[in-house]
C-alpha cells in the first residue's frame, strides 16, 4: 500500500492498480543523437558525437505512491574521437567523453522504508572519461 493510504487510516494490505501506470515504464521516452566525422590528412580523422536522453516521470516503486514519483529528466552525453591509421587497416583510437555532461541531479529507483519514508537510489554525476583503443583488422 503507498504511504498516502496509510494516512487515511487505511488497514488493508492489498491494492488494486488496474488501469495505473507501470512502475518504472515512463509514458514517454525520447533519445536524439547525432555525429560528424572528417579528415585531418590520409591517415588522421576525428568525429564529434551528441545524445540526449529524456524520460517522463514514473513510479519508482511498486506501489505507484505518489512519494514514490521520479520526477522527468535529461541526459546529455558527448564524445569526440581521433582515429590514427597506423599500419594498413589497423587504428589506434583516443576519446574523451563526458556522460551526464550537464550534471544532472536524478532519481533511477525510489523505496519504502518502515518509518513510511521513501529513499531513492540517483544516478550517476557527470562522469569524464579516455579511452584508448587499438584496433585489429
């Protein structure tokens, strides 16, 4: 039971949610992404990249409590690549990436203690990254 019915005195232990929303599903989920690539000379090139993720607001538990909403939010994640031809096929690749570029404060999942509350679990602050690749042909 969510912790409004409780509330109101409520003694029952089941609920009927026919109809409602699923927890965890938002209504609506949009991702846009694009990226360009070009050529320095014959055997250097690089590429930028652009995704932005947004999800409406869902429940975050079970018992689609209004204390238990994810409120909607966006992510943005970006990426630049430069891509070296060493010996005929064969690559050498350095990125840097930025994830949640924005540092976006939001909630993955919400949970009811016993004290009623809810706790959330959040999402991962803005996270910068390398990566260096080799690439086999």
């Amino acid at each position: 039971m969510p912790a409004e019915a409780y509330a109101g005195g409520a003694s029952s232990t089941s609920q009927n949610l026919t109809g409602q929303r699923v927890y965890g599903a938002p209504r609506w989920i949009l991702n846009l992404g694009g990226s360009y690539r070009w050529a320095w000379n014959d055997r250097l090139s690089q590429s930028v990249a652009a995704n932005y993720s947004w999800r409406d607001w869902a429940f975050g538990y079970v018992d689609n409590s209004i204390y238990s909403r994810i409120p909607a939010y966006g992510l943005l994640n970006l990426s630049t690549t430069w891509q070296y031809a060493v010996a005929g096929a064969n690559q050498v690749e350095l990125s840097l990436w930025p994830r949640n570029a924005l540092d976006k404060k939001y909630l993955l999942a919400t949970q009811p203690t016993i004290q009623g509350a809810y706790t959330g679990a959040v999402g991962a602050p803005r996270t910068i990254g390398v990566t260096l690749r080799y690439n086999f042909s």
